[in-house]
C-alpha cells in the first residue's frame, strides 16, 4: 500500500461514505418498522383468527327413492358450528318434481359466522314402481373372468334406476369390485346406462369412463321381472369380464 497523503485522503474518504450510507440505512431501518407493523395491523383489521366450518348432517340416506305421483317428505338434517346449533339457518334449493320420473339433485347450504359456506347434497330419484329401478345387492357368486372372486364376499350394494323408457343407470358395472371389494372407494364405482328391451334382454347403451382412463365395451344379458335379478355379463377395456347378479333389496 502506498501511504502518500492522495491515497490517504481517498481511503477516508471511502470510510466517511460507507459511514454515512449506515447511518442513513439505520434511519431508514427506524422509519421502516413502524410503518410496516402499522400496515400489518390495518391490514388483518377486522379479520376473525379462527373459523369454525359449520358442520352438516342429513337425516337418512344420501339417495332416496320416490315413487311418481307421490309426495317427497324431507328426512331432515342438523348443522352445527362449534357445536352451536345452526340448523334453523339451512337453506335448501333445488328442483324436484315427483310427477315426472328423473334423478334430482337437492342442496343443502349454511354459512358460519365468518360467511364460509357448507354445503350438503341429497340424491332423490322419482321411479316407476313397475320399473327395475332400486338398491340391488351384488351376489356373493359374482366374479371377475373366473370364480370364485372374494371381492364380492360382502355383497356390494349398486343402484339402479330409469332414465327414460327402457334405459336405465347402474352406479357401478364393475359391481363394486374396486370400490368395495378391494376398498379403492367410491371413486373407483364406474357407472353406464344399459337398455332393456321388451324381452328384458340387456345391452349396453353408454359408458363413463374408467379412473384407468378406458370404458366399457359391451354389457349383456336378462332382467328377471318375476324375481327382480339382473344377469348381466360386462366387458371392460382392460381385458377383463365381470359376471355379475344384481338381486334387488
């Protein structure tokens, strides 16, 4: 290093500015903080820390069945907030017509006290008594391509009901396989309409589309008008064959 007085001043020179630029910042840092803290102050103003989602429980199943040209009884339903009762404050929407045979959808909506809102939903299907529409357990003799296949052990439960003439949905023509008997759950419950013919000979009409992505590609068979049973055979994509009984409850 060179001591001439040139390089001396400019050195000091040098310490004075950083000085200076670290008292301005300290000042700055001062000014800062107050200004920050009182921003954050207006901006949670008002603000409720805690939320309690209001809590809601129906009354029965999820999905009714209504007979047409008769009257839907509501089966109720409870809503909670912190173990407040707030069921007075439901509100239920939706548009249900028991004259005219179809698949309704009602909601059941609530808000808490800090407006988040809760919503339930119940399935009601109006159906022709003559129909096959109805709950129909799995037969334990089902199987997948060869039996015995213990997945149907616990006897699944699928829904079946009418869309329009000679067309009906099945909830899951895997037959709960997956869903149930393998304990995916009820994502894994593919449903598709089949028709039914005045013969009672069973045929696929649409699929919905698998969670693997596929469909399926055929569904045959019979309905048993007199003792209520659905045997069909359904093929899926995938390269498996389902063999299915479905007794009506």
């Amino acid at each position: 290093m060179v001591e001439s007085e040139t390089g001396k001043i400019k050195i000091e020179c040098i310490t004075f500015l950083n000085d200076k630029k670290m008292k301005i910042y300290k000042y700055c840092l001062i000014a800062i903080i107050p200004l920050f803290l009182y921003a954050c102050e207006k901006e949670t103003e008002g603000l409720s820390k805690v939320t309690n989602p209001c809590e809601i429980e129906l009354v029965g199943d999820e999905t009714v069945l209504v007979e047409i040209g008769t009257h839907y009884e509501e089966l109720g339903y409870e809503a909670f907030e912190g173990g407040k009762d707030v069921s007075s404050a439901v509100v239920v929407s939706g548009t249900l017509n028991t004259n005219v045979l179809g698949r309704y959808t009602l909601r059941y909506t609530v808000s808490n006290s800090d407006n988040a809102v809760t919503v339930a939903k119940r399935t009601v299907i109006v159906f022709d008594p003559a129909s096959p529409t109805g709950f129909y357990k799995v037969s334990k003799d089902s199987y997948r391509n060869a039996p015995p296949s213990s997945e149907y052990a616990t006897e699944p439960i699928v829904l079946v009901y009418q869309e329009e003439s000679g067309a009906y949905f099945i909830s899951d023509l895997f037959g709960g396989y997956y869903a149930v008997g393998r304990g995916y759950g009820p994502f894994y419950a593919t449903g598709g309409s089949v028709k039914i013919n005045k013969e009672n000979v069973v045929s696929l009409a649409s699929s919905r589309t698998t969670p693997w992505g596929d469909k399926f590609s055929s569904v045959d068979g019979t309905y048993d008008a007199e003792n209520q049973i659905l045997n069909i055979v359904v093929d899926w994509e995938a390269g498996y064959t389902f063999y299915l009984i479905l007794i009506k409850q």
